[in-house]
C-alpha cells in the first residue's frame, strides 16, 4: 500500500486506521490523509522572501565566523600551546 520510507508511509497507515475505526462505529465519513514533505511556494514574492530571509542569516553568520577562529588562535597564544 505503500513504500518503505516513514515519510510516506505513516500518512498511509493513519489513514488505514482511521478510515477502519470510523466503519467500526458505523459511520458514513471517511478521512483523507496526505502528505507533502517539502513545502512548496507558487508565489515568486514568497521565494524571493525566503531567500532574502535565508541569505540575512547566512551574512550575519559569516560575519561572526572569523572572530572566532581569531579568538581561538590568541587562546592558544596565551596557553602557548
């Protein structure tokens, strides 16, 4: 019913359950259950947000890079090591 992977298999298996518990207690519904692992986006304004979001945080975390092997160099400095 369904392939190996967790991701794609759990959805299958709720589904199964669910679907089973509601025919024991008589009732007419049934539940659909889907999955979609990577979120994805049509709108471009959305893409060019993450992105821009994405990019910030990576200049911020290169920006704070370099200090720390200066101060882990003058460490060793001080230990003379």
């Amino acid at each position: 019913m369904c392939s190996a992977e967790t991701i794609n298999c759990f959805p299958v298996l709720v589904n199964i359950l669910s679907n089973t518990f509601l025919r024991l207690f008589n009732s007419s519904a049934r539940i659909r259950v889907w999955s979609e692992p990577f979120y994805t986006t049509q709108s471009p304004e959305v893409k060019s947000n993450i992105f821009y979001f994405c990019l910030g945080h990576m200049l911020i975390l290169a920006a704070g890079l370099a200090p720390q092997f200066a101060v882990s160099s003058m460490e060793d400095y001080k230990v003379k090591s």
